[in-house]
C-alpha cells in the first residue's frame, strides 16, 4: 500500500534522544520544558486506583497512543456532556416558564 502524504514516518526512542527541549525559543533542559509544558496545559500529576479492566480496555481503545490520553479525553466529554445536559435543561424551564 503506497504512503499518503497525510503518513507521517515511525518514531523510534532514538528519534526523542535527540530531542532539543526549548522554551519560549530558548534551550532548556528536559525538567524545565517538562514544567513549562504543565504550567501551560494545566495538566496535573496525581495518583489514582482504577480497576484492572478499566485499564486493560483504555489500553486496547488507546493502540500506539497513550491510554491515559484516553481515559483523560473520556472524562473531559463525561463532564462537558453533563454541562450540555444542565444548559439545556435550563433553557426548556425557561420556555416553559414564559408559556
């Protein structure tokens, strides 16, 4: 099967040891691109117990990609559903309370 150009080439280790780590432009160290990085995207380590084949279907659904990607995608649109769920809600007792 032929390459589209939309294939983008396999990443080995080797590719990420190479990797030089700036900052607004400027070198940096792993550790300092690693806390740019969070302070940035708000993202947040913690430590949680999930059941065993919570993990394994994440992992099956995740393939190459990270599973805690994943589980942390399925979350976000578990709350923001709620939110549409409430907005909704909302407006239909606000219409019915101008009837």
């Amino acid at each position: 099967m032929p390459a589209t150009s939309d294939d983008a080439p396999k990443l080995a280790q080797k590719d990420f040891d190479k990797a030089r780590f700036r900052v607004g432009g400027k070198e940096a160290s792993r550790a300092e691109w690693q806390a740019a990085t969070r302070a940035r995207v708000g993202k947040l380590r913690i430590n949680i117990m999930l059941d065993a084949p919570i993990v394994e279907h994440f992992k099956a659904l995740a393939g190459e990609r990270g599973y805690q990607t994943i589980i942390n995608d399925t979350l976000r649109r578990v709350i923001e559903a709620g939110h549409i769920e409430a907005d909704i809600r909302r407006v239909i007792r606000e219409e019915l309370a101008h009837d």
